[in-house]
C-alpha cells in the first residue's frame, strides 16, 4: 500500500469532537507525529486504540524530523500527523512535515475538524466574512495599535496570565470597540464573554484560568484612496531620473496602492504594451 501523511485535528477539549475519519487514520497509523508522546499515548488510551510509534515532532526539533517522516512516508508508511489539540500547523507545529511530503510529492490528506481558531470566530458574533488569525497578542502598545487597525475580524491567542493586561491596553487604544473572550472552548467551564473591549477589561480584572482565544472587531475607518497625483508626480520624477517608466510605474505602484497601467497611462497618454 502506498504511504501517506494525514494530517488529524485533535479535540481542543471535548472527546466527543474526534470525527470517525480521524479515528479511523490513527487506528491505521504505523507512525504518529506528535507534539508530545505522553499526550498522544493518553488520546490512544481514551479512544481505546493500540498504540502505533510515537514520533515527537515538536517546535525544536520538526526541521530534523520532518526529512525522516518524509522518508518514511516514500517507503510506504501511513502517518498521523497530530498537535496536542485542533488542526496542526495553525500556530503548532507541522507546517515543515508537510512542505517535506509535498516536496518529494507523497501524498497528504488533511481531515477537518476541531480549531479554537474557526470556533472562536463563530462563537464570538462578530462579521467572518473577512478576517486573520494574529497567533498571540503583541506585547508592545504600537504593536497593539496596529492590531486594532485592522479592517478585518481579528482572532488571537492569549494567555490567562496575560489576559487582564492586553485587555486593559486594548480598551486603552479603543474601549468601544466590539470584541469577545472566549475560555475553555468545548470544555466543562467553557466561556464566551461579548462586549466592547473597556468592559472586557474590567470583567478580566483578576486571575483567569483557561485556554483563551480573543476576538476583536475590525476598524470601522475606512483605508484612504491612493493619492493619484502625487503617485504621477513621484513616477515623472523616477523617470526624468533614467528610470524606464514601465518598471518605474511598478514600483510607484506598490508603494502608494495604485495601478500601474493608470500610472503609465498618465504619464504617457498611451495604453501600456501587452
């Protein structure tokens, strides 16, 4: 039989989660690839499977165990790739397994189910049509602010030691704006607390426990239209300087968010060539 990589999302805290499809690639895995073996051995245990060989594949070693899986994977084995918890490679480890499959092109499945990333963003009742993962909250307040400026939903981890301290920096840039804290997804004590982020802040005002996913509404200010002439100006400028103007409008283009060809056409007065 052929090998193949098959990438597993785990519970994030509710066993019931697993779907058949996952259970079904790990009672056939002759390697799993896990962050951690004690963890993976005790999922075996509660889904009440013989265990395969456990592979750590973890943030510090992945680059030297991603060749050796790759191998395996060419001779014909069948492997789990599994984090501790929701799909692998989303802010865990598994991103180098993959490249490494694809690379030597062996076959990777990637079976869906559980993330605190998509559970979050449902859960918190802000828009999904447009939005980015930012993995953990910045520390530093610039980095905040940026953060904010975002013209789409925002979905980041956090720590429950940090929690009251972005949150109090948060409100501080923007305390009307609508966001949401959720705690233990799918768990016994699970939490989901919506409002805008000044009340946030005093809510989350002591100790919290948990794993926690914050998600923050996008910027209602709008990006403003390129400056059209100024991005003319720039380009005649590049050009009466020795630049060629097709390149030149390229450059000019990317750095003031207009068109090239709109750029070319008015310094020219000429379509540019196809």
């Amino acid at each position: 039989m052929a090998g193949r990589l098959t990438v597993c999302p785990t519970p994030i805290g509710n066993l019931g989660d697993l779907s058949p499809r996952v259970r079904q690639a790990l009672e056939e895995a002759d390697i799993v690839a896990c962050e951690d073996t004690r963890r993976a051995g005790r999922l075996y245990e509660l889904l009440e499977l013989e265990a395969p060989r456990f592979v750590a594949t973890h943030d510090a070693n992945e680059a030297d165990r991603a060749p050796q899986i790759a191998k395996a994977v060419e001779r014909g084995a069948r492997v789990a790739l599994i984090s501790d918890a929701g799909m692998p490679v989303l802010s865990d480890p598994g991103y180098k397994v993959i490249a490494q499959c694809l690379e030597r092109g062996v076959d990777v499945e990637v079976l869906p189910g559980p993330s605190a990333i998509t559970t979050a963003l449902v859960a918190s009742g802000l828009p999904a049509d447009r939005w980015r993962f930012e993995g953990f909250l910045p520390r530093r307040p610039g980095e905040l602010e940026r953060v904010l400026q975002s013209t789409e939903t925002v979905v980041a981890f956090e720590s429950p030691r940090r929690l009251p301290a972005s949150l109090r920096a948060l409100a501080a840039l923007a305390p009307d704006r609508p966001a949401a804290v959720c705690r233990e997804l799918t768990k016994l004590h699970e939490e989901v607390v919506r409002a805008d982020l000044g009340e946030l802040a005093r809510h989350f005002r002591g100790e919290t426990k948990g794993e926690i996913v914050v998600v923050i509404a996008a910027s209602s200010r709008r990006a403003s239209a390129p400056d059209t002439a100024f991005a003319v100006d720039a380009l005649r400028r590049l050009v009466q300087s020795g630049a060629r103007p097709r390149a030149a409008a390229g450059v000019v283009a990317a750095l003031t968010g207009t068109r090239p060809n709109e750029l070319y056409r008015e310094l020219t007065g000429r379509e540019p060539r196809r």
